[in-house]
C-alpha cells in the first residue's frame, strides 16, 4: 500500500489555486477536490481529502491560515478600526459609533457558520468530498450567482443600508489630511455604510457561509450574493464578504492546525511552507483585483465560469 504524500509541485499548484479560489466566488474546496482528480496517478492519491493518513486536509488548513492572514494585512487598517472599536464598546458598554457597531455585527454574522462547521464540517467533507458532488455544486454556485444577479437586476431601486457616523466624524468626512488618500477615505466610508445593516440583515448575510460547507459552493460567492440581496452594492458585498471570511478561515484553520504536529503533517513540513506562502501571495493579489473588479462589475463571468467548469467535471467524472 501506497502511503499518500505531498510534494513541492503539489504544494505550488494547490497554494496557488487555494490563494485565488478561496476569494474569487468559485469555490476553493471544490477546486481543491476537482483539480487532484482530473491530473489523476500520484496527484489523486496524495491529494485526497477522505484517504487515511493523507497529510491533504492538514496542508489545506495551512493554506486557508495564510489566505487569512493576506485578508488580515490586506484590511489592516480596517481591522485596526473594528478591533479597537470592539475594545472600547466592550470598555463602555454601549454601542455609538460605525467603528464599534461594525464589529459587532461581525461577530454576530459569525456566529451560525461558526456553530454549523463545529457541527457539520467533517460529515459534509467526508460524504460529499468527491469529483460527482463537487462538479454537482459548482453548478449550483453558478447557477446562484447568475440568479442573484437577475433578482438584483430585476429590483427597481436596491436598498442602501444607512451610514452610521464614527465618533468623530471630522476625523474622517471631508478631511484628506486625516484620510490620507481617497482610497482611505473610500474605505472608511464603506464601512460607515456597512455598518448601517440592521442586525438580521448582517445575521442572513452571515449565515449564507454555511452553503460553503458544501464543496463547489463558494463562500465569498454566496455571501456577496445574499449582501446584494440585501441591498448592498458589489463593492460594499464584495468587502463585507472579505471582512466576513477573515475571522472563520482563521478560526477554522487555528482549530486544525495542530493536525499538522501529528501523524498527518509529518514530513511535509517543507511542502506545507511552500504552499502556504504561495497561497498567501496569491490571495492578496486576489484581493487587490476583486476590490477593483467589483467597484463597476458583477458576478455574472464567474457565474458562467462555474456552470461551465461544473458541467465538465459531471461529464467527466460521470462517465468514468
């Protein structure tokens, strides 16, 4: 009997499709269960996520750990701001500015999916982790995506959460001295608009990340499409989606991540590193593209994308 490995080619390709797939709404499981299968011979045993003593699953936490801390720097004055308005919320025990509230409706958006991966996660990755199923659902990715955009379309006039003020509202209306540049002040405005979402909104918004359990349904995907659902531009969909998927894709791989000390990560450590910074790489020039994409743009190329890719993969698989 074989015993599964992982190599540096393995570790490179599957970096770099888990950097780009896990933000691009196309799903980063599915891809991770697909791309081994069609390559076959030493790719499909190595890399398979229900072969015992396969060291897969345990490079793939590594990987999702890194495209979280892409998000992290990526965002990081985002974050600066939400953690800080967390700290002081708690400290004064109210809720007043968009700093503070966002955080909040962060943490509350997380929780079901957080709840349904501690419940969910291994049945729904070692029933369904397999080509049939994977193709299946990134069909059905596409087929959502292309829905939502229709539903959107089809509304006379999307809802606009309201902006909340900051604290200090000076600091950041108006004020490129405070700003800096207006990309800055872009982004601070977007979070003042997100955090105008009521809390059921942000709460549905949230929730929708437990159809990404499922592989070939994309977290980022399903998550902008129920923001747009709920009235929110693709830039501000796209950029709650990214803030949304920082704090579970941490969560989740600092919860595996100790596989990597046992039996599953042992000799791969090389590998592991490899991929693992070729996936944060590539996940922050993701991020870079699809923050700009979706200031003018829809989701409509990657909904096609998917039924296409889907519709091969069925074919494929179906017939051996």
């Amino acid at each position: 009997m074989v015993v599964p490995s992982l190599t540096y080619p393995e570790a490179v390709v599957i970096g770099l499709l888990q950097g780009v797939t896990e933000l691009f709404p196309v799903s980063s499981l599915g891809h991770s269960v697909l791309l081994p299968a069609v390559i076959g011979g030493s790719w499909a045993r190595d890399l398979n996520l229900g072969a015992d003593q396969s060291p897969y699953l345990a490079f793939l936490v590594a990987v999702h750990v890194a495209t979280a801390a892409a998000l992290v720097w990526f965002f990081r004055a985002d974050w600066v701001r939400i953690v800080r308005g967390l700290v002081t919320s708690v400290r004064d025990r109210r809720i007043i500015d968009a700093d503070q509230r966002l955080a909040w409706l962060l943490i509350v958006a997380t929780v079901p999916v957080g709840l349904a991966g501690l419940l969910l996660e291994h049945t729904v990755r070692t029933t369904l982790g397999k080509p049939l199923p994977a193709s299946l659902f990134l069909i059905i990715n596409g087929l959502l995506l292309a829905g939502v955009e229709r539903l959107r379309g089809r509304t006379a006039q999307p809802r606009t959460p309201v902006p909340v003020a900051l604290a200090e509202p000076g600091v950041y209306v108006g004020s490129t001295a405070q700003a800096g540049v207006s990309a800055a002040h872009g982004d601070v405005e977007s979070d003042r608009r997100l955090a105008g979402l009521g809390w059921r909104q942000a709460t549905v918004i949230g929730a929708a990340q437990i159809l990404a359990l499922l592989p070939g349904i994309s977290r980022s995907g399903v998550t902008m499409g129920a923001g747009l659902l709920r009235g929110l531009s693709h830039e501000d969909a796209a950029r709650f989606a990214f803030l949304l998927a920082t704090p579970v894709i941490a969560a989740a791989g600092v919860l595996k991540l100790p596989e990597l000390a046992g039996p599953a990560g042992r000799g791969v450590a090389g590998p592991v590193l490899v991929g693992s910074v070729v996936a944060g790489l590539a996940a922050y020039v993701s991020l870079r593209f699809l923050t700009r994409y979706f200031e003018t743009r829809t989701l409509n190329p990657f909904a096609v994308y998917c039924i296409v890719a889907g519709l091969a993969g069925f074919a494929w698989f179906g017939m051996n």
